[in-house]
C-alpha cells in the first residue's frame, strides 16, 4: 500500500505539469488580454498604460520565457501577483477565500452524505413502494432546480419569512443556508446513485447465499449490500468533495460568502493570468488527492481491491 | 430687485445649463446679482474682445485675469449631520458596497467601488458642489495665471488626518506626483497630463536609465511644488480648463509618504496605513465581507452625522434586496431587472428614487465606409432608432431616451440640439441618401457578445427597429467579446456598425466631447474628424468652465446634428433609501452622495 501511494504522489507532478502547460497555453491564446475594456471593467486604458503594466507584469516578453519564469516560480509554490488585485500573490488570494468555501463544502458533503446514503438504502430496500417513490420524487427536485433557486428560497423562507438566519453573511449561522443549497443537489445524486447500487448488490448472489445461510436480514444488509453498495458512491465523493470544498460562484454570490468560488470564473473573465493558473493547479491539485483518498478508501471497502493494488 | 436677481450665480448658472434662459439672459441676470467676473466674460467674447481686457476688479469670482487672479470656487456649506437636532448621534448605517475593491490605493484605484472606499477616507484637494461646480476642499482657495497654466492652491488652514497629523500642501504634492509615477503605476495617471512633465515620466521604463528617469521626475517635482506648508503650485504643459475637476477627484487625495512608502502595493490594506483627512476613519476590514468605517470627528466640515459607516459587499442583487426588506440595509442600488418588482411593493415603490446616470450608449458608425460617410444616411439611422420602445422593451424600463452625447446634468447639456425618433423624417433622410425605403442598402452586420443575452437583445431590436422604419436589413451576428473588443482597439475597418458607450470619469465636458471624439482620439468610429468641433472642443479645453460651456453646448449640438453615431441611452441609476436617512445631498447623477459630502448625513433618531 505504501508504495502505492508513493507512485500515485509520484505521477501528481506530471499530472500537474500536463495541467499548468495546457492551461497556461489557453489563457494565452484565447483572444483579449488583461487590459482590454471587458477586464478592466469597461474602461480602455491609452496604449501608454498598456504598455506600462504589459512591462510590469513582464507580459511583453516571449511566451516561451514567460513560460519558463512561471514553471520556475510554480515548483517553488510562487504564483504570482493577481493583475487585478495589485500586490496580492495568489496564494494569499487562494489563503483567504479557501477556509470559507472548504468549510461550506465540508459541511455540504457531510449533508449530502448524511441524508444522500440513507435516503439511497432505504429507496432501494423498499423498491418500488411508496416510499421508493417519494424519495425518487423528492431527490429529482433536489437534483434538478437549479441552485441559484434553491438558495433564494432558503433565504426567503428561513432568513425573511421566519427570520432565523441573517440574510446578509454574518455569523456562524451564515454556514447552514449555503451548505444546505449547495449539499442538495449532491445529497440528491447521492441518493439515487446509492439506490441503483444497493438495489445491484441486492440481487447478488452473494447476498442470495448470506440469506441461504440464515444470515439475519440486518446482518445482510449492513455486512454485504450496504459495504458493497458503498464502492460507486465512494467513487463520486472524491470528485463532489474537490468540487464543493473549492467553493461555487452561485451560492457564494448569493449568500455574500467571502469564498474563492467566484475567483475562477472573475479571474478568467478578466485575464487575470496568475490567478487563472494558481486556481486552476489549486483545484487539479485537491482533485487529485482527492482521488488518491478515494483509491485509498476502496481498499478498505472491498479488501479484492486492495489486494490488486 | 426681480426674483431674478434673487438667485445666486449657482441657480442661473444652471438655468443657463438646462436652456431655460438664453446667453444674454445669464449675463444680464449675473450682473444684475454683482457676479460680474463671469458675466463679463461672456460679455467680452461676445463683443470679441480679450479676458484680459475685462476688468478684474469686476468680481472675486472673476476667472483669469492680468497677471492671474482668483479661480472660482463653490463653497461647500459647513452643516454636518451630526449638528442636526434629530440626528441619532450612534446611528450605524449601512450601505452595499458591491463586490471588494481591488485597490484601497487612491493613486491607483479605479472603479466606483474603490472611490466609495477611499473617499470615505481622504478629502481630494477640491471638491464637486451638487452642481458639478468646482468647489473648496482640501485647498479653500485658488489662483490661476493669466496665461490659465499655474494652479495655486491654498491649503485649509489647521486641517488634520484624522490622527492628528497636521494635512499640508506637501501631501498633497507628494500624492499628485505619486499619481504620476511610473512605478505605482497608476490606473487614472492620464488625467494628470496637462502637468508639465507628466506624461513622459509616467510612460517612462521604471526600470529604465535611473539618471533619465531622475530628470523626467525632476521636470515632475518642479511642476507639483509645495511653496510652503499651505501653498501648492502646479504648472501645466497647456491651458486646461477642465484641471479643477481631474483636482476634484481621487488621484489627490493626499496618502501619506510616512505611511506609504516602503510598504509595498497593499499598504492601504493596514488600517494603520489608511489614514487620510476625509469624513470617515478605518475602524476594519475583513476581506470581501465587509469595511466599517468610524467617524472622524476632527474633520474639516464638521464632525459626520454617522458614527459607525459599514459598507457591506453583496454581490448578488437578489440578495441585497431581501437584506433591505429585512433592514441589514439601509440604502441599495437595486438593477433594473428589479424594477417591477419595487414598483408593485407598496413600501419598496415609496423608498425609491431615480436619477440619470453619467453615461451614454450609441450606435457607431464607420464614417469613412459606404454608406455611412453620408451624413443624411447617419443622420437617417439617428432618427429611425426608437429609444422609447428600447426602454421599455430592452432595458426594462430604466434609462432615459439619449439625443445627444452629454446626459442632463452634465454642465454643457444642451437642448439646442437633440437627435429624436422621427420615422418621417428617417424616411425622407434616407430617400434622400439615395436609399428610398431602403432600396439597394447594402446589409450590415450588427455584432453582439455571443456569451451575452442581453446584448443578442439590444442588436435584434436595433435590427428589428431600423428595418421597420428604414426597410434596411441589420443582420445581428455573435462574436466573441474579446475578438469584438479587439476590432474596437485596432480600429478595424471592418467593424461598420456597433455599439459604443461612455462611463464619465469627471463631470467635465473635455471628458466627454474632447476625449471621446475630439482631436486625436481612438474612441470615434473611424472617419470622424471633424475640422469645425476639433476646433470647438479644442478652444473650450483651454478656458474655464463658464466661459467654455457655450462652446461645448455647440460642439455636442453640432455632434448630435452631423451624427457619427447615433444615440439612444443614458442609464438610470436606482436608489433604495430608508426613510430615516436624511440630510444627504443629491447630485446630478447620485441620489445620496457618499464621495463629496457624506458627513452631512444622519439617521433620525428612533
């Protein structure tokens, strides 16, 4: 196990590599640059200024020098200075937006875990009951209304009709409205991806024999189907959880969370090329743990698995 | 004395500017009031004699005179919140402030957010009244030489940061030389290039030549020069008359060298560093969340009827709403798209108010392609186009329909003349171009920003629109908006037909006619160059603002008459205000100004 884990940390650096190179290449090549109206919020700069912070930021030099520079001060975990926001290094704008929407992703996944895996079990143990069908119902509401939608009814009902919860984000309490929307949809895919795999285990026929053998039903469930069951959801958790730690522009926008969630798509919008790579190697990073946790995880699960690693 | 003559030179300044009274009308009445530096004025272009022929001892108001004389300045009244008597001396208040500002630093920053900011800190070396006059702030007087080209200031006698730290001319020179530096590089450095030796130092290699760059500083330094502790000298390169204004905003406002300097790019991110002469004092700040500020009870005009300032920072005009309709806000500007929804809230409707935004939208036209160099087909666009319908249809319902460049409330509006919809006349215009109900118009392509909805809208109305009135066939076609913007930059030929806008940086008419279709400029459509408004903009650039509104009111009529583009929008600005709020000063263009005067307001008590 441990020089499985060592070659998998071993192949994140040209997994990076692939990532910072190709991302470095698209930013430069798509068309506009740092400076144009569009990044500079609708104001041309005079050629002259242009110039002025093209020298500044050393975009006048070759592609291929800035390419080197950037490689050289990545290894070394140097980013850069954000072009927008003048003097700040990348890792300090990822440092200060990072703990708020990891603690939001935390708890949306423990949400979405929570209420996604029992929700899944108990649609799949009563198939095609009522019950199935209303948590099939409810999960497919969840999963489709849009999360921009979801919060805005969170805020008008919890923090306007009833008025516990400040609209504006101030508090400790200003963590569950955002968590509940973003864990919704998660929990939702959870569920249904919970449900399609036990109600799979179920018709195993290990878990015909356990059942032969007199196995009690509990005991076949929480042993065999459930453990079982749990492999493909183990498997989505690791991408959800990159994705929900690094936060998302809708919620954070529309509950005011000081997040990096917006930094992406603000950072592409306006060219602003050293956050633009910090993030993008930031969020390929924590996928890429993620999935190697992930990998770790399945050993324990299903201990075949472990043997061929 | 008729009621006329009751008013202050203010008030029939701004008829004159609203076109409620004629020239002759505006001098007769100045005079009949004792203004009579400005009045003379115009009474000696008019008869075609020169300034220096005026008497200078006509007013103290009077503008360049002989060997230089007072420069005109409004008086900001001295009545801050805090001396009303139903003032709550604790009030807190708090606004929406948008999204974090990316820069703090006033010789850098440039969007409106970070002016909210920064302004609630520092007092620029003058100010703008609610007329957009220029008026005293951090200098309480000023003198300009015969020849228009030397500012001297005179600094507010025992004015202090709000640490106690004596405010003097030296900070002001220090903070106007830094917004020309090239190492600070600063956003809005340009508006400084009348300064003698500006622009070469500004647009200097920091890393070039050290003793080059010496000298170009040093041209820098003698042009910025603090005579003593309260007197500030600046020479210009030329006679600008539009300088007072660019003073009235934040590249002056006077930063620290001590607090400064050696602290790097973020220096104002330490509240120990933000310490500035303005209304307000940093009490904290958390990152995208929120800037408290506390009030500065030692400032100038009196000590701010709030005491506790917060801006929070909602990004999300949904969001911001409902935090007002729960009273986390006291004053939002909601977006248009909210606009119905406000009108039908029986409460939100009574907490409303609108006013003209400083900006203009047209349709651009590239004058030197076929058949746009006809002035009658531009001139048939300019009248085909429904601004009514489009603000109603497109902009739901928020903006005012835009005839010419300048927006009401600019100090050269005119009403002499405006381009308006006139489907007739746009028909006949056209006819007459050779193009009888769009009979072998050449197809033009309108883009629009493909990852944009709202500017698909705006391109398939105006296709819609001029082929309805015109029968001209406008294709609307999607493009990437950098490539667009790339076309605009390169002043790409192909690029026909488009949409053009202008976001005010300082309510001076050179803001607007000079440096967007004045001589020289890369903001026209191609093929605008127009000898006659060259030389309008150009003579009006040079004179004070009273003696040059005449002359920019004729050149943006005669813009709005030969049609390069042709206009349609001045966005409006929308403002939830909480009754309790009072005291506060409307601008042309701002409900509750928060930049020049914010100590005047004060939450009523209860």
């Amino acid at each position: 196990m441990f020089r499985y884990i060592v070659r998998r940390v071993l192949w994140m650096i040209p997994v990076l590599w692939m990532v910072a190179t190709v991302t470095f290449l698209m930013m430069h090549w798509a068309p506009g640059s740092p400076w144009d109206a569009k990044s500079t919020g609708g104001r041309q700069l005079d050629p002259a200024l242009e110039a002025s912070f093209n020298r500044q930021y050393g975009l006048d030099k070759p592609l291929l020098v800035q390419y080197g520079t950037y490689l050289k001060n990545a290894v070394l975990l140097d980013f850069g200075d954000s072009y927008k926001q003048r003097g700040k290094s990348v890792t300090e704008i990822i440092g200060q937006g990072f703990p708020y929407s990891a603690k939001i992703g935390v708890l949306a996944l423990l949400l979405a875990v929570v209420i996604g895996v029992p929700v899944g079990i108990y649609a799949a143990l009563r198939h095609n009951t009522f019950g199935d069908y209303a948590s099939l119902f409810i999960t497919t509401i969840s999963y489709t209304v849009p999360e921009f939608v979801i919060a805005i009814f969170l805020l008008v009902v919890f923090s306007v009709r009833l008025g516990w919860m400040p609209v504006l984000f101030t508090d400790w309490r200003s963590y569950i409205l955002p968590a509940v929307a973003l864990g919704s949809g998660s929990a939702a895919y959870i569920a249904r991806l919970t449900r399609a795999s036990v109600l799979e285990v179920l018709r195993e026929d290990f878990v015909t024999t356990a059942r032969a053998k007199g196995l009690r039903n509990r005991a076949v469930i929480t042993r065999h189907v459930v453990r079982n069951g749990m492999i493909p959801v183990l498997t989505v958790i690791g991408p959800a959880f990159a994705a929900l730690v690094t936060g998302t522009i809708i919620i954070e926008r529309v509950f005011g969370v000081p997040g990096m969630g917006r930094l992406f798509i603000d950072s592409i919008t306006s060219r602003d090329y050293p956050v633009i790579m910090g993030v993008t190697l930031f969020y390929a990073f924590i996928i890429v743990v993620c999935n190697l946790v992930v990998d770790i995880a399945y050993g324990f699960a299903d201990p075949r698995i472990r043997a061929s690693q | 004395m008729s009621d006329r003559g009751n008013d202050s030179f203010a008030e029939i300044f701004a008829r004159l500017q609203r076109g409620e009274i004629s020239r002759r009308q505006f001098m007769e009445a100045a005079a009949g009031v004792g203004i009579g530096g400005a009045a003379a004025l115009f009474l000696s272009r008019a008869a075609g004699v020169s300034a220096q022929d005026a008497s200078p001892a006509a007013s103290p108001a009077a503008s360049p005179v002989g060997e230089g004389g007072a420069f005109t300045l409004a008086e900001i009244p001295v009545n801050p919140g805090s001396a009303q008597p139903d003032a709550d001396p604790e009030a807190t208040v708090t606004f929406n402030l948008g999204g974090e500002i990316d820069s703090g630093d006033p010789q850098v920053l440039a969007f409106l957010n970070e002016i909210e900011v920064s302004s609630k800190v520092y007092a620029p070396l003058l100010a703008l009244d609610e007329k957009n006059l220029p008026a005293a702030s951090g200098a309480e007087s000023a003198t300009l030489s015969a020849d228009g080209r030397i500012y001297t200031f005179t600094i507010r006698e025992g004015m202090t940061y709000s640490d106690g730290t004596p405010c003097t001319a030296k900070n002001y020179a220090y903070a106007i030389k830094r917004a020309l530096s090239p190492v600070v590089n600063g956003n809005y450095s340009n508006t400084l290039y009348a300064i003698t030796g500006g622009q070469a130092w500004r647009e200097a290699d920091p890393n070039g030549d050290p003793a080059e760059l010496k000298k170009l500083e040093d041209v820098v330094s003698e042009s910025i020069k603090a005579l003593d502790d309260r007197t500030l000298q600046i020479s210009l390169d030329y006679a600008a008359g539009y300088f007072p204004y660019v003073m009235a905003i934040w590249v002056t406002y006077p930063v620290r060298e001590d607090l400064v300097e050696g602290k790097g790019e973020t220096w104002w991110q330490d509240p120990a560093n933000y310490i500035g002469n303005g209304p307000f004092k940093v009490a904290s700040h958390d990152d995208k969340q929120q800037w408290v500020f506390e009030r500065n009870e030692s400032f100038f005009r009196g000590s701010p009827g709030i005491k506790t300032f917060v801006f929070k920072e909602v990004e999300s005009p949904e969001t911001a709403l409902l935090a007002y309709q729960q009273n986390e806000f006291d004053l939002i500007g909601p977006s248009s798209s909210q606009l119905q929804q406000i009108e039908a809230d029986a409460t939100l409707s009574k907490e409303l108010q609108r006013t003209v935004g400083a900006n203009t939208y047209w349709l651009s036209m590239n004058n030197s392609a076929k058949p746009f160099d006809d002035v009658k087909v531009r001139q048939a666009i300019a009248a085909a186009i429904n601004r009514e319908q489009y603000i109603k249809q497109i902009a739901s319902g928020v903006g005012v329909p835009a005839g010419t460049l300048l927006y009401p409330g600019n100090p050269a509006y005119q009403t002499t003349y405006q381009q308006t919809y006139d489907p007739d006349k746009a028909k006949q215009l056209l006819a007459d171009a050779g193009y009888p109900d769009g009979k072998d118009f050449p197809p033009q392509q309108l883009y629009y920003v493909s990852d944009d909805a709202a500017s698909q809208q705006r391109a398939t109305f105006f296709a819609q629109n001029l082929n309805q009135v015109l029968g001209i066939k406008i294709e609307p076609t999607p493009i990437d908006s950098a490539q667009l913007q790339s076309l605009r930059t390169n002043r790409d030929p192909s690029l026909i037909f488009a949409i053009g806008q202008w976001f005010e940086d300082y309510p001076h008419p050179q803001n607007w006619l000079s440096l967007v279709f004045g001589p020289g400029t890369t903001r026209a459509p191609l093929g605008w160059d127009d000898p006659k408004f060259n030389e309008l903009v150009t003579k009006a650039d040079k004179l004070p603002i009273d003696q040059a509104i005449p002359l920019y009111q004729e050149a943006d009529a005669y813009l709005a008459e030969q049609a390069p583009v042709a206009f349609y929008l001045h966005d409006e600005n929308l403002t939830l205000i909480k009754p309790y709020l009072k005291g506060y000063v409307t601008y042309p263009t701002t409900v509750v100004d928060t930049t020049y005067q914010s100590e005047k307001i004060y939450r009523v008590k209860g």
